[in-house]
C-alpha cells in the first residue's frame, strides 16, 4: 500500500479518519488478509463447499492437518476464514458461543444471517474504540434458510454481504472474478467441489499438491464434514494445477 502524504498523522488508531474518510487500521488488516491463502466457498443444490490454501510448515516434523482454515459452528453452520489464524479462532469461538446461546433460548438451529450480523457488530466495535486493534480475518459464514444455503462475508470492517459463491484471501478480487464467469445456475457437489478447487488455483501463484488443501462440506442439519487429505487427493486426480506445494508457512 502506498503511503500518502499526510497518512501517518492518521493511521496510528483504528478509532481516526483521515480526511478524505479512511480508516487506515482497517485498511491494514485488509492488507494482511491479502497476505494469506485464498479461501473460497461456493453453493450448490443441497450444501456449500469450502475450499481453502492452507499455507504448509517448511518443517517435515508439522502435521498439515492442524492447520485448520474451515469450522463447524453448529448443525448446519460452517465457516471458511483468510487472514491470521490466532484470530479467527476467536472469531469462530464467539460464533460458536452465539449459536448456542440461540440454541438455547430459541430451540433451534440459528439461522445464518443473525450470526453474521452479530459477529459484523463485533468486528465494527474494533474499529470504533480505543486501545483494540481490527482482526485481520475475513470470513465466510455458511448457513441454510429452509433447505437453500447462503453466504456471508464478513470483513475488519464489520460490513456483511450475501453472496452465493465468493473467495476472501490472496487475489480474491480475480478469483471473484473467476467464479463469477464461471459460477452456473445449479451444480451437483462435486461440480462446486471442482469450480471451488479451480478458483483456488486461480489466486494461487504456483501449484499445489492436495496436502495443501482445506476441504468441507456443509449440508443441511449436519454437522460440518472435512475431507480427509486421501480423500482430496483422489478427487483432485489429474487436475492441471496440483503440483508441487509452496512449502511457506506464515500463519494465515
């Protein structure tokens, strides 16, 4: 990001504008999102797939499974994140902790938008107060409204926008792009599994092998279901773009 003359005045709290009405914290955190890998979700007749590039260990002695990018929330709730790991556990555990406490009072699964809008107040109450710093998380909370599944991406800034496949992570504006050209109007699951494990690719800048790969399916009233990596790999088989991993390891 380039610095403007004048920034610095305003980029030392994420609770100041600058005069031309940015939040530069926020701006920032968007940043290192970017940093991270790609992170996609894509809906199809029945569930949501989530597909995210987990960013492997250069040691031999990590295992590639503890590095979680996708989570159950509750039956029928998931979510895929991009950014800093360490805080989207929080984000996870306060989405987890609402669904309950709706369980709870309510009797019954929480429906996806009210979680995304409580956890959109949460990420607007970092940029809004003194001493807090934004999470440098973007997330995407998948859910079902009688049978149909949804979206939601949720960014540092707290806005909250449906989607019916999107991508949030390094490149997400092309892989956006992709799946927008790509995207038709129904698909099986393993035509959302291929589409998502394409687009991917398109925001990863070398190739990958299925190890690199966090996988899950969601579905309606079931918890949410993680491949294992045989089972990526078998389906990913013969795929132009598995290769070779990026062996980095950033903590996004």
């Amino acid at each position: 990001m380039e610095m403007q003359p004048g920034q610095m005045a305003y980029d030392r709290a994420s609770t100041v504008f600058s005069p031309d009405g940015r939040l530069f914290q926020v701006e920032y955190a968007l940043q290192a999102i970017q940093m991270g890998g790609t992170a996609v979700a894509v809906t199809y007749d029945g569930g949501i797939v989530f597909v995210a590039y987990r960013n492997l260990p250069v040691s031999s002695l990590a295992e590639a499974g503890s590095i979680e990018k996708s989570f159950a929330i509750d039956s029928g709730l998931g979510c895929v994140t991009a950014g800093l790991i360490a805080d989207s556990r929080v984000l996870v555990e306060f989405l987890r902790v609402e669904a309950q406490r709706h369980r709870l009072t309510y009797g019954e699964t929480a429906p996806y938008t009210v979680l995304g809008h409580s956890l959109g107040t949460l990420l607007q109450q970092y940029t809004q107060f003194g001493g807090t710093r934004p999470f440098a998380v973007s997330l995407l909370l998948g859910g079902f409204n009688a049978g149909v599944p949804g979206l939601i991406e949720l960014d540092p800034s707290g806005a909250t926008i449906g989607w019916k496949a999107y991508a949030i992570g390094r490149n997400r504006r092309a892989v956006a792009d992709f799946l927008e050209e790509k995207l038709p109007d129904h698909l099986t699951e393993d035509a959302a599994f291929k589409l998502a494990v394409q687009a991917v690719a398109e925001g990863s800048p070398t190739p990958f092998q299925a190890e690199a790969l966090d996988v899950a399916i969601l579905e309606p009233e079931r918890e949410l279901r993680r491949l294992p990596t045989a089972e990526v790999s078998r389906r990913v088989q013969g795929l132009p773009f598995i290769g070779t991993p990026d062996r980095r390891s950033t903590g996004r």
